[in-house]
C-alpha cells in the first residue's frame, strides 16, 4: 500500500504543492514581521 502511494505521481504533486504554500507562507510571514518591525526608532 505504502509503495504503492510512494510511487503515485498524483501523491508527489499534491505534497509538492503542500510544501510550496507552506514554504510561501513562511516567507509571507517572515517579510510581514521584519517589514512591521521599526528597523529604526529614533527617526519617528
């Protein structure tokens, strides 16, 4: 059963797909927390 999912290419695309949202929206996230964070405080 377990080599016949690992052999599946409909498997392999869907959790390729999984890790690509995944991967972006850390990335989103990451952008969004460093951009909201002041880089300098004193120039307000």
């Amino acid at each position: 059963m377990l080599s016949m999912l690992l052999k599946d290419p409909v498997v392999w695309g869907s959790l390729l797909g999984i890790f690509i949202v995944c991967v972006m929206g850390a990335y989103y996230t990451y952008l969004f927390i460093h951009h909201s964070s002041p880089e300098y405080p004193d120039e307000s």
